[in-house]
C-alpha cells in the first residue's frame, strides 16, 4: 500500500452525501485488505474518477493490473459481468472479483492514453469499430434498458424542477414521452456499455485500444450509440452531434430515428448534477430534438 492514500478531488463531491463520507472514510480499509487479499504492490491513485478509487497495481508475478474500489451505486452494479462477458475483447480484462468490498482487480492498459487526444474522426472511427463487438447478446443479472428508461422518465420532471427549470418544459414532456415509447418498443437484447465515450477507452497493448468502465444494461443495440453522440470531447456543436449519429448508425446499420432517440432521452436525464442543469447537456439534447 502506498504511504498515504490521497484521494483525488473529483471524489470530493461525495463529501455531500452520508453514504459517500462513509465510503471515503472506509477507503484506507478497503484498500489495505485488497493489496492484502491479492498481494499487490500500490501506487498512488490515478485523477479523475468519479465514482471510484481507481490505483495502478502489481502482481506478485510482476503483471501490470489497476485495483478499482468502487463506490457502491447502481449503474455500475454489475461492471464485474460485462467484463467477463466479454472477456477482453475489445475491453479490459477482469482479473478477480471482490464483491464484498466492491472491489475489482483489473488489466491495466498500457500506455493508457485517452481516446479522447486523437483527432475527432479517428476516434469516432476507433468507436465505430469497438462498438459491435460489444454488442453481444445477454440478459440476467443485467438491467434491462427498458427499466432504466421509465425510471428516467418518472424522474425527468422532478429533476427539472428541483434545477430551477432550466429550460423549456417542452423539451421534458418530449423527453419522457420518447423514452417511454422507446421502453414500450424494445427489439433484440444486447449488452450495452452506457457510458461509453471517448474518456472511457484507452490506448493499449494487447490491443491498440480497449473500453474501461462499463454502466452495463442489456436492450436496444440503437442506444449503444447515445454516449458516442453525446461525447463533447469530440466537438460540441449542432454540426458535430448530428454527424457523430449520422456516422455511428450508417456504419452499424442501426435505426437512426430509434438511436436519435434514445441519445436525446438519455443525454437529458444525464443533465443533472445535485440540483443543476449541466450546460452541454442540455444543448445536446435541444440539437439531438431538433435533428
């Protein structure tokens, strides 16, 4: 374990809920037992994760893996299965599993690098080609898409409400009116990476990229492309969303009304944080509307 457990300040928001400041203050812990558990040598932990502890590991073989404490929450209930469901292909591979301590031992990537420092159209080019291999067929103990949508929906309003109305109600009763017909109308089962933007793959060996951090639901393979649309790192304007779901569904050849939807619906439930509008969001979703 490394000498002091600095913990990087994009966790500070978890300082707002009780739940949170119990998980940070059990990170010493949780950590230590997993070094302890499976013989790792730490380092100290990477920036930027949201809503986990994220720390390079060693193996006691000299394997470059990453240990993952998460913090406990839904959306991420089930990353462990996805992983090994796909079992590496075209995403890290999971080395071990600690559900008591929500905990995970991963293949590290190495060099690491963002997708997100390629030019725009490379790295849509490199999710157009990650993206079918995921989309494999899968159902228990996944959330099923459909689910999710009506909860998205039933919260939009209040959501709405509690940001000060921060923009036109209009845009809320299409929203919730697209994802509930969207849930009523589901096609194949697939498994779904939720979240899967250009932050979300990086630069590897094995291969010369792979996809971290799954969200995973299982359901409609057109809403594989809503994290891709709605993935600002990769241009921020009317222009650049509509092309990135023009591209992704013609390569794919996934429904485009249906994947339009399904962006726009889920990039405004998004839009949220505690009780404020996130900007980019919300424009997203007003272009994603309109087109």
């Amino acid at each position: 374990m490394p000498d002091s457990l600095d913990l990087p300040p994009s966790l500070d928001h978890l300082l707002r809920i009780p739940e949170g400041r119990a998980w940070r203050a059990d990170l010493p812990r949780l950590v230590e037992e997993c070094g302890e558990r499976w013989s790792l040598r730490l380092g100290g932990p990477y920036p930027g994760s949201y809503v986990s502890l994220t720390m390079p590991a060693d193996l006691s073989d000299g394997t470059a893996a990453v240990l993952k404490v998460q913090f406990p929450h839904h959306e991420s209930e089930h990353e462990a299965e996805a992983l090994r469901v796909w079992n590496g292909a075209g995403s890290i591979r999971l080395f071990d599993h600690d559900p008591g301590r929500h905990a995970l031992l991963l293949e590290r990537c190495i060099p690491g690098t963002h997708l997100r420092h390629q030019d725009p159209e490379g790295a849509l080019g490199v999710l157009a080609g990650l993206l079918p291999r995921l989309l494999v067929p899968a159902g228990e103990p996944f959330t099923p898409l459909a689910e999710e949508a009506r909860e998205w929906a039933d919260g939009l309003r209040l959501q709405w409400e509690r940001a000060g109305r921060p923009f036109d109600e209009q845009m809320v009763d299409a929203a919730v009116e697209t994802l509930r017909d969207l849930a009523n109308s589901e096609p194949d089962t697939v498994l779904l990476h939720q979240d899967l933007h250009a932050d979300n793959v990086l630069r590897a060996e094995r291969e010369p990229w792979l996809v971290i951090d799954p969200k995973p639901l299982v359901g409609d393979p057109a809403f594989s492309t809503a994290p891709i649309v709605r993935s600002y790192e990769l241009g921020h304007s009317r222009t650049a969303v509509l092309h990135r779901l023009d591209r992704i569904t013609a390569e794919l050849g996934l429904d485009r009304e249906r994947a339009r939807g399904w962006a726009f619906g889920q990039t405004l439930a998004w839009a949220f944080e505690g009780d404020r509008a996130l900007s980019r969001h919300v424009e997203t979703a007003g272009w994603l509307l309109e087109g």
